[in-house]
C-alpha cells in the first residue's frame, strides 16, 4: 500500500505570533518555521504503518511519500518528514499564500500522477487554522474521508477509523482509497534520530510547479486587514473566597 | 440574496448554536433558510421552523442522513446551492467535517470559523489559534462559511416558518458508521454552558481532577472543561479540552483551576463574560486575563469557595 502525506511548513508552534504594525499581515521574518505539528502526526502514522507499530503490522505500508507545497525552504519540511521515516518527497514550488482550495487541486494532481491508496493530511495547520483542505481534497476526488483521527485500524480494502467528535467519539469505516486526517492524540511523533537526519540528506526529492497540474494559484478571498486581537484587560486580585464571591454577585454571574 | 444556514441538531431538537449561526446569516442580509438533514428529525425541523427570522426549513430525512456524514451532506447541499448565495454551518465537528467539500464541489475558497459579520461579504476570523484575527473579503458567487456560534447571539424564537420536504441523498457511500462513544453527563453541554469550571495540570491526576471540579461544577450548574495539559496527561476526556484544538466557549462565569494558561488555552476561552482564576502561581499568564484572580492553593481555595457560595445562597 502506497501512503501519501501533504506536510506544510509553519512558524514553529513555539513562536509568539506578531501583527506587522501596518495590519497587512503576520511578521515571519527571520523566525523558525517548522513542520506544522499535526502533518507530523500524519508522517508519523505513515511510518508506523510501514515499519509497524501503533497498531499496524510492518509492511502495511509499502511506501510512504512526502508532498509539500510552498517556496524553496519546503523542501526543509520534506526532509524532516523524510528523517521521520518518509521515502521520498515531492515539492510544489509556489511562492506567497495558497489557499486550501489550490492546495486541495494540486494534491489532486499529485495523487492522480502517484495513485496512492491512502492520503494522510493533519486536521489543520497552524498558521491559517483552515481545517480544509483533506476534506476539499476528498471532494474532488470523490473518495470517503475520516476526519479528526484518533485511531487508525487498517483491515484490507477498508480503514476503521475513531474520530474525535463534539461530545465523544465516533468509529467509521471508509473505503480505500480514502482521506484521513490526524487529530492530536492519534500518536506522539518521534524525535528523528541522527542518523535518520543524515539518510534523509540522501532520499530525493522531486520538484513540480502548480502550472504542471493546472492549476491556478490566485487567491480567491482578500485580506483586507491583519489585526492584534483585542486585549482583555487583566482584573483585579481578590484575597479570599469570601471576597470572590462578592466580586461574583456584584458582576451578576452568581 | 439567500443564505442557507446548516442546523446542527439532534434530530429531536436544534442546538443552541443553529439560532446563533442564523444570526449571523441575518447580518449578512437577505433571506435565511435553514437545511433540517437527519434521520426522522421531524421534531427539529418543526424547532428550526420557530427561530426569529428564518424564510422557511428545508427538511431532508432519511437514513443516509442520521449520523450526518460528510460524503452525504455534501450530496444534498451541493445542488441546493443553485438557490442559494451562501451556505452557513456551525464550527462543530460536524460543520467543519461536511463545509469543505461543499465549498471544493462549489469551486469556491471557504471562509473558516467567522467570528464577525461586517455585511455580506466580508468577514473577520480568527488566525494563529486567535493571535491574530483577519478581516476578509468573499467575491466569489457562492460563498461557504463555518461560523463559530458562541461568537453570535441567538436569535430570538416564536417564528413559524414554513417546512419544505427535500429528497435526502439516496447512497450508497464509500464511508459508513460502525458506532459512537458519547460521553453521557448530566451537566449542561460544554460548548454551550452559562457557567464552566475547568481544570488544569495542577490537579494532578483523574481523581483528584474529579473530586475536586465536580462538586464545584454541581453547586454552579457549570459544565466540567479542561486545558490540553489536563487532556493529554490523562486526567480528563479528550471532549473536556478547551482551546484552540478543543472547544472555544464563550459561557458567562468561567473558572479556571490550576490552570497556568497557555496561549491555546486562552484562544478557547477568552471571549467568557467574566473570568476567574484560581493558581498558586501568582506569575501564570491566566491572572493578565481573569477578571478576578485569587493567588491560591486550589485545595484550599475550593472548599473555600463552596462554603462562601453556600453561605451566599447559591
């Protein structure tokens, strides 16, 4: 079985975000950008299904490609993906903001050319907190999806899936070739070893233009304007339980 | 213009969160619809048909439509949209599950969990776990949305739209359900609760977290809710989690316990009537935002706060 995984570069969650002062967007110079956490979930699954482990028996996946659209620096993320276990990655090189739909169509493209059995995406990235682009990708192909994945049993042609849902849980099965998309308890990453990092130096890396696929990478929505968002101003101390109560009634709440 | 808002519902009833998603269909101006997709939802759709403000439901029944799938919502909306200028669906998982493929059917860019309706195209929502916030503008001819509801009043009721039957999508589809695990609680429903009381990794461990949040959320009617540090150290369920990967709340009196406030907890949260915080930590980012902050011990504090609302008639 063939596992594809779109992995998308972000500034590293560990950052604090900062408004340029003219509103016109997020300031991203000169910080770290990493793999957005949850495609590493995704790159992280992929292995296991491929070496074994987390439920799945090795050899479940037989390759596990990496795919990456953003500008030269991407192919940083790929190798990441690669140093987790990945085999090989692909970059679509585009430049500026692509939004979830374009993205969706490229992979489309991508997945047309690659004919994988099973596409691994995170729930969402970081940075624009979309939380589209596996289910477009899933659209446009007319394949079943399983979004919000907290556990992956692969049984032959079909996936079990858990789905972490408002109010609980909710299992599903869905038909290969499908979409899943990773929530945050579905594995904990591994720390890529260094002799990993070194291999991944090695795995090669195929690069592709929007324009390859057909597709046009205009953005469809305009921001007008980036904005802090609004403070809350900090209240007050109170000293005792006594007081807070007060405080309570006063406000109306109790 | 027409806007066709998507219930979230249970069949039996509609949550609180379809009248408030209304509201900002309104503020976008022209006609509001709302899509009824379940399975012998009679009873919602005839709740859906009282909400202030709504032209008429559209209700589809059937049982490719009782657990609400994506593969079939989208099978239903999609050709709906030729009577529509826009689609509205709540930021719930469900919402977020099924507008996607809406919006790549349509061809068209969605705008994802709008906090703020500034007329009928252009819309503000939250980026970088709410450390930014964008305002946009949608030209395109369809536009798909998820509204994140606690960001909107509900609208009022009393209304009596009319009911219009559609055909529910006939299947077969390449995803089906197995089963569900919902956690069954008595308490109000977190997403929507007046009153929360969550706990952070200072509890220390489920017991404690339990013993020490569910009297307290009793005595206030309050739902239970946690930070993703209390989530992912095992002390409470992953639908406890508020933040920015879990529940955003917005409830009137929200108390925070032993919880330091990381920035993803604060993005589910902040926008709460009124804040308390209780840590022992007198440094944690929580106090630069809770209304009240009480420098505490959470094991004294509590019992302390239950006997003085007690003693305050509560």
């Amino acid at each position: 079985m063939k596992v594809l995984v779109p992995v998308k570069r972000v500034l590293d969650y560990n950052l604090k975000v900062r408004v340029k002062p003219d509103g016109s967007g997020v300031d991203l110079s000169n910080l770290k950008m990493s793999i957005n956490p949850f495609c590493e979930i995704a790159v992280e699954e992929a292995v296991r299904m491929k070496e074994g482990g987390g439920g799945h028996a090795a050899g479940a996946a037989t390759e596990v490609i990496a795919v990456s659209i953003g500008p030269d620096q991407a192919q940083e993320t790929i190798r990441n993906a690669l140093a987790i276990g990945a085999d090989r990655g692909i970059l679509v090189k585009a430049e500026g903001e692509i939004e979830p739909l374009a993205v969706a169509k490229i992979l489309k493209g991508v997945i047309e050319a690659e004919k994988p059995d099973l596409v691994i995406l995170g729930k969402q990235a970081i940075d624009d907190d979309a939380n589209q682009t596996g289910q477009m990708l899933a659209a446009l192909l007319g394949w079943p999806q399983a979004t919000f994945a907290s556990k992956i049993v692969l049984q032959g042609a079909k996936a079990t899936v858990t789905r972490e849902v408002d109010g609980g849980l909710q299992t599903i099965d869905v038909e290969l070739p499908a979409i899943i998309t990773t929530d945050l308890r579905l594995n904990e990453p591994r720390y890529a070893s260094l002799p990993n990092i070194m291999k991944a130096k090695k795995k090669p890396i195929d690069v592709k233009a929007p324009a390859d696929f057909g597709v046009d990478t205009t953005p469809r929505l305009k921001v007008v304007n980036t904005a802090e968002p609004g403070k809350r101003a900090g209240g007050v101390k109170v000293k005792t339980a006594g007081e807070l109560v007060g405080k309570l009634k006063e406000a109306g709440v109790i | 213009m027409a806007v066709l808002v998507v219930a979230e519902h249970d069949n039996a009833s509609v949550k609180d969160a379809t009248s408030k998603v209304v509201s900002a269909a309104k503020a976008m101006g022209g006609d509001v619809d709302v899509l009824v997709a379940g399975s012998n939802a009679g009873a919602a759709a005839a709740a859906a048909a009282k909400i202030e403000g709504v032209r008429k439901v559209l209700h589809a029944d059937g049982a490719t439509l009782a657990k609400q799938m994506a593969e079939a919502l989208e099978a239903l909306i999609v050709p709906l949209m030729a009577n529509y200028d826009a689609v509205l669906f709540a930021a719930s998982t469900t919402g977020k599950n099924a507008a996607p493929r809406v919006a790549a059917k349509l061809d068209v860019m969605q705008v994802s969990g709008v906090i703020g309706v500034e007329g009928a195209d252009t819309f503000v929502r939250p980026i970088y776990a709410g450390n930014a916030i964008v305002t946009v503008k949608d030209e395109q001819p369809k536009k798909v949305l998820t509204v994140q509801p606690t960001a909107f009043k509900a609208a009022g009721e009393g209304a009596s739209a009319a009911i219009e039957t559609v055909a529910a999508p006939s299947g077969p589809f390449k995803a089906a359900f197995v089963s569900e695990e919902m956690a069954k609680s008595d308490r109000p429903e977190l997403a929507s609760a007046k009153r929360v009381v969550s706990g952070g990794r200072a509890l220390g461990s489920s017991e404690e977290f339990n013993r020490v949040l569910e009297p307290l959320a009793d005595k206030l009617g309050a739902a239970v809710g946690a930070s993703r540090a209390a989530v992912d150290a095992g002390y409470a369920p992953n639908d406890y989690q508020v933040g920015q990967t879990g529940k955003v709340v917005a409830p009137e009196l929200y108390v925070a316990v032993g919880i330091s406030g990381a920035i993803q907890h604060l993005a589910g949260m902040k926008d709460s009537k009124v804040i308390v915080a209780i840590n022992k930590d007198e440094e944690a980012p929580i106090f630069q935002i809770a209304d009240y902050g009480l420098v505490a011990d959470y094991k004294t504090a509590v019992p302390e706060l239950m006997d003085e609302l007690t003693k305050a008639g509560v």
